[in-house]
C-alpha cells in the first residue's frame, strides 16, 4: 500500500511513523522542507516533497494532515492528478463544513473523512512519537453515499496505526460531541488560565489545575480554526455548561450544603460510568 501524507506536523508525522513501521510505503509532502528532512532522517518516509503532484497518482491512499481551511484549497488545486479507486482521507477535527464539498472535489477517487482523538499540546513533526494511540478512539465518519470499501479501508489503517476503539458515525454527531468533548474542554482550560491574576499561582499548582489545563498550551491558528468552524454546537455546549457552573455558584452564595454535595454525587456517578 502506498500512501501520501500531506502535512507532515504532529499527527501527520505520527501517521507516518507508525504507518512506516507497518510497512506501507509512505511518502510525504509539506510546505516546510525542514518537516520533510526530518521525516526522512528519521525513516518516517521513503522520500518527500514541497510538491504533491509528485507522489499524488502513484499512491493508493492520500491522508490530508492539514487545517479545515487549506483540505478544500488542496482538492480543488490537484483534482486533475487523483484517479479512480484511489482513496483520500483527512484526520480533520470538524467534519460538517467541507466534507461534503471535499467528496466531490475528490473525484473521481473516493473520500471519507476520519479523526483520530489522540495528539499532544505541542506543535510539530518532532514530537510525533509522543503520540499515544493505544488506547484512543479512532472516528470515521461517512456520508450515505460513501462506499464501504473506504469505511473498510479506514477501520484497517486505524487498527495498523493502533488505536483501541474504532466507531463509525455520522458528521453531525461527530461534531456535536467533539463539540463537547474536545472543543469545550478546551475552551475551559484557555478561560480558567486566563482567569489567573495572581503573579504567584505557578507556586501554588497541584495535580488538579495540572491536568486541567495541560491543553491550553493550545496551537492558535488550529484551534481557532476549529472552533470557528464548529460554532453553533460549541456555543450550545459552552451555554449548557454555564447553566451547570451556574448550579454551584447559586448554591455557594445560598450556602447550601446538601445542593453541593448533589452536584458532586451526580458528577462522580458519571465520571465512573466512563471509565467502565
């Protein structure tokens, strides 16, 4: 199997790492030679390239490892070279914004979209093998219209890249709950450390406020991007959110006890039935 991975940043360097050790031939393009030389030197790929057209119409599979904004911008400049029965695929964080434009532009290969929910807040093909799949869930995400073959594809190369739980669904759902689970958490992190006024609180820090906010060490032009393109479910879940912080604030100004001890019966109930 020989695949293209264009952007070879964190979780495109992983992709590549990981894929190369599987023994696909795996080759990469990006816009940063120094990426590219990395890859190399490390044997993530067999060769690379500032230019796609290059490796597009020999690869079986393309794997876009790009922003949301620059997918569409990629299918609509190097549509002339894909070919029938080739696969394209991206590991995009939001899905309903351009996924149905991207099947199109994809033709005549075929498209369906994926994302892996694992990665690190740092930014860059150098700390690609730090990235932890085992464990992670991998999510593809179909149309109606799109071929089982690509679904099938995608469910062998998320179990060669490792990950532990594979799960089909559709885009919607996916970016209602990425909306939730990834997004938010995110925008809580960002606000609470931004919140922070007091000169000292880095003396003051335990594994709470640690691991609460290890992910606003955040990659702004990725993020924003994705925030933005998800907003309408993320500003639900930011609102929904408030109503709960809003529980505990109403029931500390009421000094009521039992309303708090509520609130944490009810959120510890959840947090363990995650884990089962």
């Amino acid at each position: 199997m020989k695949v293209l991975i264009v952007g070879l940043g964190l979780i495109g360097g992983a992709y590549a790492y990981r894929l190369s050790q599987k023994k696909y031939e795996v080759y990469g393009c990006d816009i940063d030679s120094e990426a590219i030389s990395y890859a190399e030197k490390k044997q993530y790929i067999l060769e690379g390239s500032t230019d796609p057209k290059k490796y597009i119409e020999q690869c079986d599979c393309i794997i876009l490892g790009i922003y949301p904004q620059a997918i569409l911008h990629f299918l609509e400049t190097y549509r002339k070279y894909f070919k029938k029965n080739q696969y394209i695929t991206d590991v995009c964080g939001v899905k309903s914004s351009f996924v149905e434009q991207a099947t199109v532009l994809a033709e005549p290969a075929i498209y369906c979209s994926h994302h892996p929910m694992a990665g690190k807040e740092k930014v860059g093909i150098s700390y690609s093998e730090e990235c932890v799949f085992e464990g992670a869930n991998f999510l593809i995400t179909p149309l109606d219209r799109t071929p089982k073959s690509i679904v099938e594809f995608l469910k062998g190369l998320g179990k060669d890249l490792g990950f532990s739980k594979i799960t089909v669904i559709s885009i919607d759902r996916h970016d209602k709950m990425i909306g939730f689970t990834s997004q938010l958490t995110h925008a809580i992190a960002v606000a609470l450390v931004n919140s922070d006024e007091d000169m000292e609180t880095k003396n003051f820090i335990g594994d709470s406020y640690r691991d609460l906010t290890r992910i606003a060490e955040i990659n702004e032009r990725l993020w924003s991007e994705l925030f933005l393109e998800n907003r309408e479910y993320l500003l639900d879940h930011i609102r929904h959110f408030e109503e709960k912080l809003n529980e505990i604030q109403t029931a500390l100004i009421q000094k009521d006890k039992e309303a708090l001890k509520t609130i944490f019966i009810a959120s510890a109930k959840k947090r363990r039935e995650m884990e089962k």
